[in-house]
C-alpha cells in the first residue's frame, strides 16, 4: 500500500476546497424552503414537494455527469452545472408564492448539485492514492458540510438583522457564482496535477452491474438510507424548532459544528480503524441522536446535543462508507462505483423530504421521528451484519 505524499499540492487543494464550500452554500439554503414557503401560505407538504423535485433531476445528472467529465473535464463540468445551483437560489429568493415554478428551480438545483456532488469526489480521487482517498474524501465532504450549514445560519442571521428570509437566498447564489468562477480556473490546474490513476469516468450498465455485484454494494445502500434520515431531519428543523419552541439555528450551529470538526481531526485516526467496526458504531449513534430528538430534547443544551451527536455519527460514518465504496469496488469501476454512491445518496436526501413532509402535515413530527429512526435502524444493521459475515468467513476456513 503506497505511503506516498498526495501528488496534488496543499494550495491547490485548498481552493478546490474553497470552491466546494461556496457551491455547497445553494444546498444548505434549501433548508430554509420550509420557512419561506410556510410564509406564502404553504406547508411541509409542499417544501417536501420542491425538495424532491431535485431527486429527478439528479438522476439525469449522475448519468450524465460521466460523459461530460470524460469530454470536458470535470473541473470545467462542475463549473457549468454550478450556474444552475446559482440561478436555483436565485429562483427561489424571487418566485412570488407557491407553485410549479418553484418545481421547476428544484429540478435546476438537481442537476447542478449532481454533477458537483458525483465529479468532486472522483476528482479527488484521481489526484490521490487509494490509501489517501478516505483522508482526503473526509477533506472534501468537511468543506461541502460546511457550506450545507451555513445555508440556514445565513437565513437566521438575515432574520436577526431584520432582513427576510430571501437575503439568505440571495447570499447562496453570489458564493455560488464564486465558486463557479473559481472551478473554470482550477480545470487548467487540476489537469496538469500527477495522478495515480486514469480512468473512464462514463457509466454504463456493465460497469453498473459489476460495481453492485461486488462488495461496494453495501456502502452504495448505506448511504442513501443515511441521506435520507439526514435529507428527513434537517429539511424540517425550522418546522421541529417550532414545535418544541426552540431556535433551529441551534441544530445547525451544533450539527455543523460536529460534523466539520469529526471530519477534519478525528477522521483521520477513525479511516485507520476498521471501517467495518467503525461504521457500526458510528451509524449507532446516529439512532441514539434520533431518539434524543424524540424524547430528551427539552432544551437549548439538549438540542444542540442530540444535533452535535448526529454530527458526528453522519459525518463520520459518510467518510468511511465513501472510502468503501471506493476501494472496495472492482479496481476499474472506482469512478463508477462512486457515481453510484453519489445517486443512492440523492435518493435519500432529496427523495425522502417528499415522504416526511407528508407524514409531517398527516401524522405529525413524532411519527416523522419514528419513521427516521427505522431508517437508521436499517442501516445499522447492515453494519452489524457485515461484521457477523466477515467473523463467519475467518472462523470456516478454520472449522474446515
């Protein structure tokens, strides 16, 4: 396994970095839909409605997303794309009221957080070895958290200073439109950096086949079901705020801060590990931060708990299952293999808010709640069941 330095230098993965902060800014403004629309008259139903929206768009943008890095660089695709994520924020800020307009501004910030969503991490990938690529996965996915949870502190800042919750909007698309710039002239840059490996980044259903034949099906499955208890709980933290009278800046400020703060100092120690332990505790404290927000949450203290424990358990897990995905596919399916991570993961972030604004406006939060917590319940034990396969695999041969 190599040891070698990473082939792409510090400063220009520093604004690779940068760049992914600002295009991430347009997602996290999107747990602000709930609160706008509920301020023209909508309800969760209809926040879900627009948010899912984008679940169509991104398959579109997964499968094409392949095709324009192999042509265009995926740099340079990333930076075509990321003017749809800027005219999304901005078609939200401005659409008067509630109706198929903003679908249509939902299915725009589909394609444009696909096609950077799926080319950053085979970017990263290209420039690192694969011993390095969890390390720098958890970089990467550090920096796009960030941008994801500043989205709504942006929208709580504008209300502190009395502005409406469009300026948070308004905010997302100008550092998207930065980060576009700043992607057209890392293509250049990125081009001539050394990489370790050179691959067809293009998906087919050969490849599609060979990468869910193999092992990397089980963290390709564990990510969606991650993103949707993620998608489920932060796309209606102002509507649970509110409930329990409490300031949902509070979750991000505490979900944010754990997640960024995981990924960049102990991620490092924690991919060392054994990603299949690692996961499996990881994934349980994700349901143990579930059933905080159900029955302890009480408080200002306890809310920023449970949401710094769900920081952690999300973040961390994310990382590990991401470097699975990626060396545990077959050696020519890498880049594949992580188009398929990136699409399960749509499907639960922006599928899932579709089902849990309806159970929202039809059932309540507590049911949402439960719901979720089968969500993640699933998902551990598909860790738990990789380890018990794995410790029935070393004891055969032995037995034989």
């Amino acid at each position: 396994m190599s040891t070698a330095p990473p082939p792409v230098s510090g400063k220009l993965f520093g604004l690779f970095c940068l760049a992914s902060y600002l295009l991430s800014l347009s997602y996290g403004s999107t747990f602000l839909l709930s609160l706008l629309i509920g301020s023209r008259g909508g309800n969760e139903h209809d926040a879900g409605s627009v948010i899912s929206a984008a679940m169509i768009s991104t398959f579109v943008a997964v499968i094409v997303s392949g095709h324009l890095s192999d042509k265009l660089g995926a740099a340079r695709s990333i930076a075509l794309f990321g003017v749809l994520l800027v005219a999304a924020s901005l078609g939200f800020a401005l659409t008067p009221g509630f109706g198929h307009l903003l679908l249509f501004f939902g299915l725009l910030l589909g394609l444009g957080w696909g096609v950077f969503y799926t080319l950053g991490p085979i970017i990263v990938a290209s420039l690192v070895t694969p011993a390095q690529r969890a390390k720098y996965f958890a970089l990467l996915s550090g920096s796009m958290m960030t941008g994801i949870g500043s989205g709504p502190l942006l929208g709580r800042a504008a209300s502190a200073l009395g502005y409406p919750v469009t300026a948070a909007f308004y905010l997302a698309a100008l550092a998207s439109l930065v980060g576009v710039l700043l992607f057209w002239r890392l293509d250049a840059q990125l081009k001539k950096a050394p990489s370790p490996t050179a691959a067809v980044a293009r998906i087919s259903w050969g490849a599609t086949v060979k990468v869910l034949s193999s092992r990397a099906v089980f963290p390709i499955l564990m990510v969606g079901l991650g993103g949707g208890v993620f998608g489920g709980l932060s796309s209606f933290q102002t509507s649970y705020a509110a409930s329990r009278s409490l300031d949902y800046s509070l979750f991000f400020f505490g979900f944010m801060g754990a997640a960024i703060s995981s990924r960049m100092f102990i991620a490092g120690f924690v991919v060392k590990r054994d990603p299949f332990r690692a996961s499996c505790l990881l994934s349980g404290l994700m349901m143990g931060s579930i059933v905080m927000f159900g029955f302890v949450v009480d408080s200002g203290f306890t809310y920023v708990l449970a949401a710094m424990m769900l920081g952690v358990g999300y973040g961390l897990t994310y990382s590990v299952i991401n470097g699975l995905a990626a060396n545990e596919a077959p050696g020519d399916t890498t880049a594949q293999s992580l188009l398929l991570f990136s699409l399960s993961y749509f499907i639960g972030v922006f599928g899932f808010p579709l089902l849990a604004g309806k159970i929202i406006v039809e059932q309540g939060m507590t049911t949402l709640l439960l719901t979720v917590f089968a969500v993640a319940l699933l998902n551990w034990l598909i860790t738990v069941g990789r380890l018990v396969w794995r410790r029935f695999k070393v004891k055969t041969p032995q037995q034989a």
